[in-house]
C-alpha cells in the first residue's frame, strides 16, 4: 500500500483525532557511493581486508565519511534513520582502529 492510501485511509477511521499533523512524501534518489581511495593508506589496507573478509562490495558516502572521521579519531555526531547502516560504519571503524592499534 502506497503512503498517501494508507494516511488517507488512517483519516477516514472513526477513532482518528488528529494525530497526523503534517506528512510530506520525498522522491527517491539514487544511492551515492563511497570511494575508498579517499582514506589515509594504513586505514584503506585495513578497510579493504575487512570488506572482503565480511564479503561487502560497497559502501554508501555517509558511511564512508563515518568511518574515515573515526578512523582519522575526529569526533562525530550521528543522526541517520533505522537501517541506514551507522552501525555497520561504526563497527567497521572500531574493526579498523583494533587492527591499527589505533585505541588509546
């Protein structure tokens, strides 16, 4: 069921009372893709040895750009939605630090 039937429908229930204030559809875009070329060398070898351990093919910018600025030890705020991959990214930066010895 397409969002707009379902909201549509919601609005039509005997026991709605105005609980959707405001709701805006956004038109799809096309995935952007990290190039792993951008990483400092011994962080790249490191990635590269994980993605082919765990079989991944890419990754997308935004987790890209995480685990550069944690591998690189720069501080981040995250904000992503559910299944967006931040804990894929996350994870795959500590992955990289520990086999750097990068830890304090």
């Amino acid at each position: 069921m397409e969002i707009k039937s379902l909201i549509d429908t919601k609005l039509k229930l005997k026991n709605y009372h105005g609980q959707i204030y405001n709701w805006s559809q956004f038109p799809s875009i096309e995935p952007k893709f990290y190039e792993i070329d951008q990483m400092s060398s011994p962080s790249k070898e490191a990635l590269n040895i994980i993605l082919d351990k765990f079989k991944i093919h890419s990754l997308y910018q935004h987790q890209g750009e995480l685990i550069k600025n944690i591998s690189e030890r720069q501080d981040v705020f995250i904000c992503l939605d559910e299944g967006s991959g931040a804990s894929l990214a996350i994870d795959l930066a500590v992955l990289i630090n520990i086999l750097l010895r990068k830890y304090p």
